[in-house]
C-alpha cells in the first residue's frame, strides 16, 4: 500500500460500533475484541519494548480496564496493525480520559493510520460525553488535533514526565480550566480472574 490512508475515511460513528469499517482495500478500523489482546500485545512490545511497562502513564492505567467503547485497533488483511486505547481519569477533580498508547506497526507507518485511529477516538469520545483527555506525547504531532500544554499546567502526574509532553484537549469548552493538583487513574479495576488474561499496556 503506497498511497495515503485518508484520515476522511476513518472517521463517523456507525449505530453498530462493533462492526468493521472499510478504509480502503484491505485495511480496516473497527472496535478492539478480546481476540485481539495478543496481536495489540506484540504490536506494543515490537513498538515500544518492555520499558513501556516503566512509564508513568502506566501507573494510571496498571491494574485497570480500559474506557468502555474506547479501544481501536487497524488491521490490514486481517493483522492488527494498529492499537489505540483510552482510560478513564480524574485530572484536577475534572472527570477526563488519558489517551494511550497509539502504535502502529512500523511497515505501515507514515500512512496517517496513527492520525486517523486519534481523530476516530477523539470523535468517539466527543460522541459518548467526555469532557477532555489528556496524553503524554509529542506535542507537535498531536498539536493537529488540538491537544496543548497550557491546558495541563495546573496538574501532575504521577511520575516523572517532561513537561512540554504533557498535554490536554478540551472537549468542552473550559473542562480543564480549574484542574489543578495530581491526575488518578480512576477506570474499573480488574479482578484476579480478568487480570491473568490481560496484559496491561503502557
């Protein structure tokens, strides 16, 4: 696949969401299912490595189960290519969502497949009520989509993180606004049973 992937046609909310959406011939985005936790796994591990395990944003998500409706993955001929997942928080008493982590694999990187799972997520988000997430990430790639630092300034993480990667989207206007103090994962724990299945992500 050479051409572009078109943000364009990943993006709407059909009333089935767990069903498939063609992007182009062969490559998919759809809602991530339960048999898709070990190709996800070994896209992050290739992408990222174990250390992922060591980062920050995992202290808010470890332990937890993902935002309801909020987990994507891409698929190009029936491989996950792709892995998106979102987690619910409160940042600065301000119900949020953390964005994370996007990977791609690394064949079908600079195909805007990245850019499209984060419109889709964002749109979902918007759609289901959310008022604002947060990420630590490159700021210029996520800039396109709105995301900042001045939104953050008034809140921490749990860990160590370089300030300008930390940065927030409003999707109400002023969510963010009055956020001050330490971010807490808040997103239903997992039990015993669930978490011998589940590797969590980071």
């Amino acid at each position: 696949m050479t051409a572009l992937v078109s943000a364009r046609l990943f993006s709407g909310v059909s009333s089935a969401w767990r069903t498939l959406r063609p992007v182009s011939t062969g490559l998919r985005l759809r809602d991530e299912q339960h048999d898709d936790i070990a190709a996800r796994e070994a896209l992050l591990d290739a992408s990222f490595g174990l250390s992922r395990f060591e980062k920050t944003c995992e202290r808010l998500r470890e332990g937890r189960i993902a935002a309801d409706g909020l987990s994507f993955i891409a698929t190009s001929g029936g491989a996950v290519i792709g892995t998106l997942r979102f987690w619910h928080v409160e940042a600065g008493r301000c119900e949020s969502l953390m964005l994370g982590p996007l990977a791609v694999s690394a064949e079908h990187r600079s195909l805007g497949i990245g850019k499209a799972l984060v419109e889709h997520g964002v749109s979902r988000a918007r759609k289901l009520g959310h008022r604002a997430i947060i990420l630590v990430g490159d700021a210029p790639y996520y800039a396109q989509f709105g995301f900042s630092r001045d939104t953050t300034l008034g809140l921490t993480l749990p860990g160590p993180v370089e300030d300008a990667r930390f940065l927030g989207l409003e999707l109400v206007p002023g969510a963010l606004a009055l956020a001050r103090g330490r971010v807490v994962g808040t997103g239903l724990l997992l039990d015993g049973r669930r978490r011998d299945g589940l590797r969590l992500a980071a």
